[in-house]
C-alpha cells in the first residue's frame, strides 16, 4: 500500500461540494461554493464530505475512505502548501502565458462528425466569449472531401477559425497519428482551452494528448465555465455522482476536457462563410505508425440504440417488478417512434442491454420527451435525463425523488398506466407520422 501519493501535476485545485440537482445551475452552484469557501475551504469541504458519507458506508468502502484520507494527508504534508489557488496560480511559468484561445477537436470518423463536436463548439464559444479570445476548430482526417466539408461546417457553428491536418495516413483512426498530429498543433498554435467529446475515440485521444503535452486533463465534464481569473473550471461527479467536484489546471497549459455526448445543449446550425483555414503538414510516413488497421468491423449493436439523440425516450426502472413486464415499456416506445431506456440495475439484472441504460455510467439523453415508469431518481439516473424538455414520471410513491425534477408527476401502478396509455396514444396518434409525434 502506497504511503504518499503526489498530486496529479496538471490538476492542483479540487473545490468539492454537495450535488447542486440541476446540471444547468452547476455554474450558480460553483459560484455560491466559491463564494462560501472563499476559496480556502478546500481542504475543510473535502473532510466534511468524506465523514458524510463514511455515515453510509459499509464497512469495506469505510476502511478504503479511511485509507484515501491517510494517503491524502501525507500527500499535503509532502507538497507545497497552497493557501488558495490564486496562490498556486502564481507558479505559471512564464512560457505558457502566450497560450491563448479555445480549441474544439472537431472528431470525425468515417466522413462522419460527432455531433458532440457541435455541442462542445457551442460551449467553446461561451468560454471563449468570456475570455475575449478567438474560438477555434481542429479538424484531423484523411485527404478529401469529407475532412473539408468538416472544417468548412466548422464556421456554421461559431469557429472563428479552423486549424486542417489532412494526410491519408490519417484515415482510420489511429492513436499514434492522431495524438502527434494534435500535440504538435498546440505546441505550435498553444491555445489556452481543448476540450473534446468523451466519446470512445475521443477519451482515448485526450488522454495521450494530455501525456504527452504532460497537462491536466478532466474527463466527463457536466459544466465548463471560466473563473474570474480566466481560468476552465471543469465541473464533474465524483464520489458516485454524490458529489460534484470543480477542477482546475492552474499551472500548466492547455487546460483540457472532456464532455459527454447530450451534455451541453445542441447550439444553432448558422450557415457563414468560412473564415480562416490553418494547414499544419503532418509529417508522417505509414512506416513510422506501428499500429495497422487489417479491416473495419462495425460494432454489431452499434446502430441498435440512438438513445442520446432520440426526440422521445420511454424508460423503466425496478419498478416494474420483472423482465417480463418491460415490454410495457417497448411496446409504448414503437408506438410513440421513440427509443426505449432503462436505470442501471435492470442492466445489472440482465434485464435489458447495457447500450440501454441511461445516466450517469449510462447514456445522457436530450429529449423532447421522456417517460420514466417505476424509476425512483436517484442522482445517477437524473443527471443523465435533466436535460429532457419535458419529464412524464410514473411512480407508486408520491414521495419519489424522482417527482422533484418531472415536469408531470403521475402516482400510479406503472403496469396499469402503460397499457392504458400505449392504447390512448394509439387511438389518437396512429395518423400522424413520427415527425408529427416528436414535435
Ligand atoms: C457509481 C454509480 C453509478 C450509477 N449509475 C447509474 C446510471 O447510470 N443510471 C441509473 O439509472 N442508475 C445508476 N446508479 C444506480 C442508482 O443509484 C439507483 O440505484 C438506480 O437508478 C435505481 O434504479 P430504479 O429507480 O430502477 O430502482 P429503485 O430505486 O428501486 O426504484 C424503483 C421505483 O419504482 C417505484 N415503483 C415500485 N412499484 C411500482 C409500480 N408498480 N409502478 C410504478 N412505480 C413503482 C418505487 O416507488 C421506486 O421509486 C448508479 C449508482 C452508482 C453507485
């Protein structure tokens, strides 16, 4: 067992608090933390919440907390103390001050873009509106047409410029290429912000990217906001979502994250010229890439579920009692045009498919509407679903958690309503289209 732990070196200020409920007020949440830490209380917060959960813990997880506050301990014992973190903030060495601007690595695979690669140009342009600096694009891809119609599209949403390496080595995604490709644009163009979607290409991209231009990096961001110094502060869930802590990379450059798909809202497409194009040469022979593609075999399941993008979602929890009784649940999904969800242990039971489980370790969804049938609401299921528009909840238990963030509280036996309902929406909407249906 370790003694001494020292502290990720891009990350040096943690401010932990409690779970603020609605990820869109995480920002006020941050605010008010701030305000009432004075931003002093970092240590004292972490402490308090610790023992308030050790009150729930079982024995095991207790001796491995009581074992994390040891090693944390010693780990303030054997770094410099930082009073605060405008304290910390003076060590920023001097070559990393030229570093300006927020960057968005626009991820496409196959002449596909991400569509999260929009969602994060959107929060992009926030940050970097508050900055007062430029926002830029990153588009990485083989030549060709769809890598330009990338970095074009890239200015119908906010780049004031986009920054192109094309080269055909780069045509399937590959760590090695990628990664140089990336780093050696931000050792040469150094922006102060990248973020990328955590998505399975892009986590495996920002986590090298991050090592190899030795920075901090916080991964599944849920709120990105710039502090009164100008630094990211990167809000995520810790603790099992029971805690949300902010993070920030005060002494290296750049700050980077990594958000989720459906995190942040979809910004409007405008349709502009493009601006400025940046060409950066990528310098790289297939002989020096030591990975090979042999063939492309599409996930099997891939294309079953478009949960995180779907207008209407209808979803179940334990609630409905056995496996047997989700069809319920299916059967008002393909009436309605709408995908089918679930909560965690539904997976866990082996009731439904992983690919379905929405939340905090499952998908965030966005819909226009969701219904969640015998779901309680516990923390990690609404932060996947808090961005819904409207939140139809059907529970036994008028006191359910969930019934604090639906929209439309329904206390009823989950398997009466969802037949009735199914037979309701079909007599009156069997006519229209799904179109129709979703607006
Ligand atoms: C690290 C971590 C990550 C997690 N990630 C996720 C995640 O991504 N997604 C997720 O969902 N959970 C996640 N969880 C689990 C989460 O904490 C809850 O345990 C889970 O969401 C509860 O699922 P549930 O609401 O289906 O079940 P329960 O909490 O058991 O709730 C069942 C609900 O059904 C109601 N009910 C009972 N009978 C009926 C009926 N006949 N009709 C209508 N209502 C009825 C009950 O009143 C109750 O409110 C995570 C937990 C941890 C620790």
């Amino acid at each position: 067992m370790p003694t001494a732990v020292e502290p990720y070196r891009g990350t040096r200020t943690m401010v932990m608090r409690p779970f603020v409920p609605s990820v869109r007020s995480a920002k006020a949440g941050a605010e008010r933390a701030r305000r009432a830490t004075g931003q002093v209380l970092i240590r004292p917060i972490f402490d308090r919440q610790l023992t308030l959960l050790e009150s729930d813990l079982a024995p095991k997880a207790r001796g491995f907390l009581g074992e994390f506050k040891r090693m944390t301990k010693v780990s303030k014992a054997v770094a410099p103390a930082t009073s605060s973190r405008a304290a910390a903030k003076r060590e920023l060495p001097e070559h990393f001050k030229a570093y300006k601007h927020v960057w968005v690595f626009v991820e496409q695979e196959r002449g596909q873009v991400h569509p999260v690669s929009w969602e994060l140009m959107g929060a992009g342009r926030r940050l970097a509106d508050k900055l007062k600096v430029d926002l830029a694009a990153v588009v990485i891809g083989p030549e060709g047409e769809a890598t330009r119609d990338a970095a074009l599209e890239s200015f119908c949403y906010g780049a004031d410029l986009t920054y192109l390496v094309t080269d055909n080595v780069l045509l399937e995604y590959r760590n090695e290429a990628y990664t140089k490709a990336l780093s050696e644009l931000v050792n040469k163009y150094k922006p102060e912000i990248l973020l990328l979607g955590a998505t399975t290409l892009g986590r495996d991209l920002a986590g090298s990217v991050a090592t190899t231009l030795l920075t901090g990096l916080t991964a599944d961001c849920t709120a990105l906001d710039v502090d009164a110094d100008g630094s990211l502060a990167a809000t995520r869930p810790t603790f099992g979502g029971s805690l949300l802590c902010t993070i920030y990379t005060l002494n290296y450059r750049p700050q980077m994250a990594t958000v989720r798909p459906r995190v942040m809202p979809m910004p409007d497409r405008v349709v502009r010229d493009a601006a400025r194009i940046i060409i950066h040469p990528l310098n790289l022979v297939e002989d020096d890439i030591v990975t090979k593609v042999l063939s492309f075999i599409p996930d099997r399941d891939s294309e079953i579920s478009n949960l995180a993008y779907a207008d209407i979602v209808v979803a179940g929890g334990l609630g409905l009692g056995s496996q047997e009784n989700f069809h319920l649940v299916r059967q008002l999904a393909v009436l309605l045009g709408a995908e089918y969800g679930c909560s965690r242990p539904l997976v866990q039971r082996g009731w439904v498919t992983s690919d379905r489980q929405i939340g905090q370790t499952g998908k965030t969804i966005r819909p226009k509407l969701y219904i969640a049938a015998g779901i309680s609401g516990a923390i990690q299921h609404r932060v996947g679903v808090e961005g819904a528009d409207l939140i139809v909840a059907i529970n036994t238990d008028k006191n359910a958690p969930i019934f604090d963030f639906a929209h439309i509280a329904i206390v009823k036996d989950a398997m009466q309503l969802l037949p009735a309902l199914t037979a309701a929406f079909r007599a009156r909407l069997l006519p229209l289209s799904r179109a129709q249906i979703a607006s």
